[in-house]
C-alpha cells in the first residue's frame, strides 16, 4: 500500500462492496447477533458517502447483501485491499469467538474472491486472537510486542502485506501498544502510517493512533481515547440505523404486513435500542 493509498478515494460502489461483504459475513449464520453488530459499528466510519449511501450501509443490518456479490465488485484490487479485506472478514467471523459452519464456507468464498490461502487465513486468526488477547489485557509496549511479535512475522512471512493490520478494528483500539508492537514487529517504516490514517473503514479511530506511533501523543491517553472513539462510531452508526429502522416498522404496520415480517423487524429494533443504552451509558 503506497503512501497515497486511501479507501476513501475508491468508487462509492466499491466502498459499498467492501461494507457489505462485513454484514455478508455477519450473517452467514443465518442472523447477525449484537456482538457482530458492535464489531462492524463501532469501526465504521461512511462520513465520506453520499446521504444515499450511507443509508445503503445501515439497510444491510436487515437486507445482508450477498457475500460473493459483493466481493465479485472487487476483482483487481490492490494486494493491501485485498487482504486487509479478508482479515476483517476474518475478524468479523470471530466477533462472538464462535466460527460456525455457516461462516467458515463464507470464509472460504472469502479466501477464493479474494485471492488468499487457507494458510494465510488461519495465520491471521491466530494474529487477531493474540492482538485481542493484548487488548483485554490492556498490557504496555513491551508486553504487547512479546505477544504480537511471533503472530505478526508469521503472517507477513506468508505474504500479507504488513499494512493490512490497519483493517482490523482491534488493533486500532490498542492505540500506541497495537501499533507500537505491530508496527515493530512487521518491519514497517513509520513514515508510511500518515497514508494509512485514512485507510479503510477505521477514519480518525487508526489515525489517532497512528498519531501516537509518531510521538503526537501519550500511551496510556491514546488507548482510552481510541475506546472512546470506538464507542462514538458505534452511538453514531446506531442512532440513524435505529431511526431508520422505526420508520420501517411503521410503513409495515401501515400496510399491514406479515406479523412475523414486523415482529422480526422489531426485535431487530429493540436490541439495537438496547446495545444504544448501553453504549451511552459508557459513554456518560
């Protein structure tokens, strides 16, 4: 990924592409549970796309597109894209620590579309269950580079480029201790961070961080704004997606539609309102 590589500057299409395949992912065990939910919200940043689009990404909480669509959208990508696409894929899969059947075959189109091997796949696993083992133990530098270390030059060895950590929202949230650790261990030069501030879907959460890889920030502040940050995604991409899920409710109800429909319909509501409560109240 060169210096100039932002996902922002792709064709709104692709960018939908990419967003969908996460919510394809989500649900490829038939439902997309509260845990999935979070992991995809809290790290989606679509400030940049049309009113129209935006709204395109908050109907696939209840109209999942299809994953090999989706992915179909993306032949050609850059390497970076590519693989950073499949390590959130990846990420996304293991939201709720569970991989079920329904999940591993869409991994597996996943790994086909996108150009990537089982191997790989399973070394980025093993990379994302040591950076979320960091993040829960909110260890320092030192710590975290002991434990992202041998993961981290597995994976590159295997030919994913270094850059492709930025796709993961966990590392992201670690602030200087992901990064710090990550960066080291990948042999990546910190003058390419700038240009992957705006990589992907992280926006300002990677950046602030990034930040704090280049010595503009301090440790133990960073990985608590990043939290903080993560929690405002998630307020900002419910709180629309709830209001858009009422008024959907409410044009069912006024045609009279199928009970289960609307009944399914509102308990999607009901836990989004929910998870809503609960973010603000960590928030306050």
């Amino acid at each position: 990924m060169s210096d100039s590589f932002d996902f922002r500057s792709l064709p709104e299409g692709q960018q939908l592409a990419s967003y969908g395949a996460f919510f394809a992912m989500a649900n490829a065990d038939g439902v997309i549970d509260n845990t999935e939910v979070v992991a995809i919200f809290e790290c989606l940043d679509v400030s940049n796309l049309s009113a129209d689009g935006q709204q395109q990404v908050r109907s696939y909480l209840v109209e999942p597109p299809d994953l090999r669509t989706c992915l179909d959208q993306l032949t050609g990508a850059d390497n970076e894209l590519r693989y950073g696409l499949m390590l959130r894929l990846v990420e996304v899969a293991l939201a709720d620590e569970v991989v079920m059947p329904g999940e591993d075959k869409a991994l597996g189109i996943g790994r086909e579309l996108l150009g990537v091997s089982s191997v790989q796949q399973e070394a980025m696993r093993d990379f994302l269950q040591q950076v979320d083992a960091v993040r829960a133990r909110g260890v320092d530098d030192v710590q975290a580079s002991d434990s992202l270390k041998s993961a981290a030059a597995t994976l590159t060895g295997m030919g994913v480029p270094a850059a492709a950590i930025f796709f993961s929202g966990n590392v992201a949230s670690l602030g200087g201790a992901g990064l710090t650790a990550g960066l080291a261990a990948l042999g990546l030069g910190f003058g390419l961070v700038p240009g992957l501030g705006m990589a992907m879907l992280l926006g300002a959460t990677s950046f602030m961080a990034a930040s704090w890889a280049l010595g503009t920030g301090r440790r133990h502040s960073e990985i608590r704004d990043a939290e903080i940050q993560r929690g405002r995604l998630l307020i900002a991409n419910l709180e629309p997606t709830i209001s858009d899920l009422a008024t959907r409710v409410r044009a069912l109800e006024e045609k009279e539609a199928d009970q289960q429909d609307v009944d399914m319909l509102r308990r999607r509501l009901r836990g989004l309102q929910r998870l809503l409560a609960q973010a603000r109240g960590k928030e306050n």
